[in-house]
C-alpha cells in the first residue's frame, strides 16, 4: 500500500509543479482524455482480475493438494485490492462527466482542486494495480510451490 500511496502523492505534486503556469481549466482538459483510458482500462482489468479469483478458487477446490491459509489470504488480498480498484475507478469515470469548460460562476480554486483530485486518483489507482500486480505474483509463487513442492 506504500506504492499506492507514494505514487498518487508525488504524480499530482510533479505534474502541478511542471504546469503551474497553465491555467487550471488547461489543466483539466489536458488531464480529461488521458483520464477516461486510464480508468476505463483500470476498471477492466480489475473486473478481469475478480473473474479470474473465482476460476482460481474453483481451479483450487478441485485439486487434492491442500492449501496452506496464506494462499487463500492472498487470494482475498487480490479480490479486497481489485474491488477498491474498481470502485476507484468507476469514482473517476464519474467525475470526469462533469462538464469543464468557462463557467464564469466557477472559480479557478475549484478547478485547481477538481486537478487535483483526478491527478491524485490516477496516481492512486496507478499505485493501487501495481500492488495488487505484486500481491498477484506473490500468490501464485505460493501457489506453485503447493503444486510442485519439489521446484525452487
């Protein structure tokens, strides 16, 4: 979780710093479209990720090898991790359909933290896939070491 938090922390404080002198609805369109992939690819791979948690779980239910609890704790993990990632991202998908452009009853503060926020959301759910990409590999070391007990 240090990743996911490292990450969402310095890729909005980065990205400001370079663009400081753009104004802040710049900021937002520029932010928008590259948004919308992220979280439409983000939300799938999370929905990929659960679907295949549950094969798993039927793939080891079947199988004669017991299984030690921290194989299915990690399991858990991935599933806990892809649905924050999910939800995170269907969250994003939501705020990059408010509309953006020059609202003359809408201040600059509000669009600076509208910046923020969706730069901070992708750090975070940037940060958040590359956990559960590394809880993922640590469970399946586990797993093949179940099955194959005599491989390093």
């Amino acid at each position: 979780m240090g990743i996911a938090a490292t990450v969402a922390i310095a890729q909005p404080l980065l990205t400001g710093h370079v663009y400081s002198s753009a104004r802040a609805v710049d900021l937002l369109q520029s932010i928008k479209e590259s948004s919308l992939y992220l979280g439409s690819a983000i939300a799938t791979a999370s929905a990929t990720v659960l679907a295949l948690m549950l094969t798993l779980l039927s793939l080891t239910s079947q199988v004669d090898t017991s299984f030690n609890r921290s194989t299915y704790e990690g399991i858990k993990l991935i599933g806990d991790i892809s649905t924050a990632t999910f939800i995170g991202s269907v969250a994003l998908l939501l705020i990059l359909s408010l509309p953006i452009g020059e609202f003359t009853v809408i201040s600059d503060q509000w669009y600076a933290g509208l910046y923020y926020v969706l730069a901070t959301l992708n750090g975070l759910l940037a940060g958040l896939m590359v956990v559960g990409v590394l809880v993922l590999s640590d469970t399946l070391k586990t797993l093949i070491k179940s099955l194959a007990p005599d491989e390093d």
